[in-house]
C-alpha cells in the first residue's frame, strides 16, 4: 500500500486511510451496516493480510454502526495481537462503546471516546493507557 491510501467512497460510508510503514490510521465516515460492510472490508482487509501491524480506526465520523462491524474489528484486533501490534478505536461515542464492550472489542483492543476540544489532541499528548481509559469510560 502506498504511504497514503486515501479516500474510499462507497456511499454512504467512506474511509480514508493514511498507511505509514506498517502503522494505518483509517478514518470511518458515514453508515457501516450490512450493505456497506463489505466496502469496509475491502479497505481494512489488506491490514490484515499483513500490511499493518498497528491500526488506529477513527469512528468519530460514524453516523451508525452495527454489532457486526464491531465484531469484525474484534476479528483484526486478534490478528493484529498475533502480530506484536494492535487496534486502536478512537473517537467511539458512548453506543460505540457500550456495543463494543457488548462483543468483547474492549478486551483485545483499547477503545477510546471522544476527544474534548482543547484536550490531549490539541496539546499532542498521548491517550493511551490505562488513565486514558478511565477518562474515557467517565465521558
């Protein structure tokens, strides 16, 4: 994949993907359901076929997501895992979470909630960790 993957339109989803080396952080937008989760697959499925190790899925952009998206996420979080690597959720709003808890995304992935405005992102910081997950879980 190159350095940049960019954006994937497959309405009403789309994901742009930023891969740099092994390290992807891909931008969710839209509706992932049924009908859209297979344009989901297409874009994530060469990170699981080995071209990341690390993976950060934005889904602060999602308008809905269903259970079975989440599941697929639990899916590459475990290959990842396997790999010496990981997925992070970020941006997750509180359904996101709560659904994500619901198939065990939660256990093999670090799931975050929204950033604040003005917050760690806007300072640089990092939210990883386990007090990142506590802020998260207070929101």
């Amino acid at each position: 994949m190159a350095e940049d993957g960019g954006t994937h339109d497959f309405a009403p989803f789309s994901a742009t993907v930023v891969a740099t080396g092994r390290r992807w952080v891909v931008v969710l937008a839209g509706e992932l359901d049924l009908a859209t989760r297979p344009a989901m697959q297409a874009v994530l499925g060469p990170a699981g076929r080995g071209e990341a190790v690390e993976l950060v899925l934005d889904v602060s952009r999602l308008t809905f997501v269903d259970a079975g998206a989440v599941r697929s996420w639990c899916d590459l979080a475990g290959v990842l895992r396997g790999r010496g690597g990981g997925l992070v959720l970020r941006g997750a709003s509180r359904v996101v979470r709560k659904v994500a808890e619901l198939v065990g995304l939660d256990r093999v992935a670090l799931v975050e909630g929204p950033r604040p405005p003005g917050g760690d992102a806007a300072r640089g910081g990092s939210r990883h960790g386990p007090q990142a997950r506590a802020r998260d879980e207070e929101g």
